[in-house]
C-alpha cells in the first residue's frame, strides 16, 4: 500500500488504518460519530494528502479544459476554484474534480485518489491541443483543517487575511514559516475550514504547528469514516457511489455544473444537452428514514406494492439528527420531495421519505 507523509503519525496516534484508494489511510481515531461532531462544532484535521493533482499548463490550457470539463473554465479568474467533472462518451462520468485557476496559462487539476491514474490517462489521450501536463499527485500534501474554529486556529500561522478567502478561492503564500502553501475554501464537510496544499517535506512542521494553533479550541485528527458521514449530511456525491462511469451529471442533479455555452464543445455535449432538455428517466435523490433502520450502498430502493425503483448509493446514521439518511437514484415519478418510499432492507420494506439535501439542520 502506498503512504502519505502522515501514515506514521497515524499510526502512533492509534488511528483504525485501512486501504484506501491504494493507500493506507486512518478511518477512525476517536470515533467517527465523535469526530463528525468534533468537526461540527470545533475543528478536525483531515490527511487528504492521498488526492490527485494535475498542473495544465501552456496557451491551449483554457481550450483543453473546455473540451474535457463540463462547467465553464472560462468564467474563472485567477484565485478562483470551480467544481466540476470529466464527461465520457457515454453519458456518465469519468470523475468529479476541483479546478483552481492561477494564471491565464496554468490551472491546478485536483481529482480523486481512486482515480489518479485513470483520470491521467483520460486527459493524456485527449490532450491533442498540446497542453503541458504534469502528474504532480506524488509532490504535494494536503491537509484539510474543517470545522467553525478552523479559521482562529490557522489565523496564527499566517499574516494572510484567511477570512478575506471566500467559499472556492485560493491564495498562496506563508503559512507556518513554510512559503508556496496553497490555502483555499473549498471543504467537504459543510462546516468550514480550508485547505492546505503544500511540499512533503513540510509535512512534519505543518502538521505540527496546525494541531499546537488549535489546542486551545479541541482540534483533533480525523478519518475518513466521519468525512463520508459529513459528506452526506450535506448531501455531496461521493465518486464510486452517488457518481461514476454510467451515472449523468443531469440524473446526478449536477446541471448547475454542465454548462451548454456558446463555443464550449465538451465531450457528449449533445446527449447531456438532449437530457437536460428532454429530461431523465432517473433521479439522485436524498432520503431520510421514517422506519428505524441504517440505509447502506447497494441495498434496494422499492414502492408500496415492493417493485424496484430503484438504489441506495449512500447511506449512514446521521451522527446530528440520530436517524437514518441517504442518497439513491430512483425512477423520475419518485423523485419528488415528499414521496414515501422503501428501503428493501434484508428482506424487511422500511420506510423513508425523499427529501432535499442538506439532511443537517
């Protein structure tokens, strides 16, 4: 398995490790209901240093990414960041991504961990534009510090004005005597905090200097078990569950990121044009539990009379409303808010209700 420059301190901090990805990542230290609140109401310390990162570069950048994304890199400018994802041929997607502009001429692609190479490979064979690609993914560290103390803790690292980083900008500089430290807000957790993109060799000190700044205000490490629970409280897809090869942006409720503008030709433009205007027969939707039960990836989605609509792709125990929630795609004519619906749950039809995300009140 592979390691990120935190795997060690992981481990001595008695953190539940396990693959991730191809890495060997913490899933849990303290808990993961204690860590999801932890990051609700103070701050947590994700090692994300596992994700993707591809510099594109070079006069054709800007053409290349219009090709191979779906939202409109043209409306950035620099300092700004920009969700979106890889269309394929075939109407699904090939992952979802962050894009951070930086200059006229060079971009910051940041993708899933599980799809590095896979993404690599996309781009590559695609680049017939020219554009200077460079796989940074194995250069960089990412630390993401979330939660609504987050700011005062990192404010005493640096002279930037960290509240003067609003929600997808980025900036870069000094951040705990370290220079070159991307800091940007674009978290994952709907409680705040930003991101630290930095040199391995940073590593040590960074980490060091973020949990002696949030000492005094309850800062913990965090695995990736409550950062799936934070997700999808808030209602964000996960790639490999809510999103992946056969799933559309317009059924994945991502139309606001599938922009169709003038001279933006992006792969299977026309099938996700045609969707958009003619609809889907299927929905991403959220759901929360009537019945007492646990909703989990894969278990069925059913009506009254107990035929199939369709399946769960994500599902947990809401560590802040104590009832169980999900996220699953369901045939059109069940999509609505306020529809009952059932969970085929080992045999047992529970009931849940569709609902608009985000489940965390």
């Amino acid at each position: 398995m592979k390691t990120t420059p935190f795997t060690e301190k992981h481990i001595a901090l008695g953190a539940k490790m396990h693959e991730f990805a191809g890495y060997n990542m913490p899933i849990e230290y303290s808990g993961i209901i204690d860590e999801h609140l932890t990051v609700c109401n103070a701050a947590g310390v994700f090692d994300v240093s596992h994700m993707g990162e591809f510099l594109v570069k070079g006069p054709h950048a800007l053409s290349f990414l219009q090709k191979v994304t779906s939202n409109n890199v043209a409306s950035l400018t620099p300092g700004k960041i920009q969700y979106t994802c890889f269309p394929n041929e075939e109407g699904g997607i090939v992952d979802d991504l962050l894009v951070y502009h930086f200059e006229p001429e060079k971009y910051l692609l940041v993708v899933n961990a599980a799809n590095i190479e896979k993404d690599w490979n996309w781009c590559v064979s695609h680049n017939t534009e020219g554009v200077e690609l460079e796989n940074s993914s194995d250069c960089m560290a990412q630390l993401a510090i979330q939660g609504p103390k987050a700011i005062l803790a990192l404010q005493k690292l640096t002279d930037i004005d960290l509240s003067a980083i609003p929600y997808y900008t980025f900036t870069v500089g000094k951040f705990a005597g370290e220079e070159n430290v991307i800091i940007s807000n674009t978290g994952y957790t709907g409680a705040g905090g930003f991101e630290l993109y930095f040199y391995p060799e940073a590593a040590d000190k960074i980490w060091k200097a973020v949990f002696e700044a949030g000492e005094e205000y309850g800062i913990k490490p965090v695995g990736l078990g409550a950062r799936d629970t934070l997700r999808l409280e808030m209602g964000f897809c996960l790639y490999g569950n809510d999103l992946d090869d056969t799933t559309s942006p317009i059924e994945a409720g991502l139309g606001w990121i599938t922009k169709f503008v003038d001279g933006k030709d992006f792969i299977n433009r026309p099938m996700l044009e045609k969707q958009k205007a003619e609809g889907v027969t299927r929905k991403l939707v959220g759901f929360e539990m009537i019945d007492r039960g646990i909703p989990r990836h894969g278990y069925e989605l059913v009506n009254a009379e107990g035929e199939k609509i369709g399946v769960v792709t994500s599902g947990t125990m809401s560590p802040t409303r104590k009832i169980g929630i999900g996220m699953g795609y369901v045939k059109l004519e069940y999509s609505k808010v306020g529809t009952e619906i059932y969970i085929n749950m080992r045999g047992r039809k529970l009931k849940t209700e569709v609902v608009k995300p985000p489940f965390r009140k």
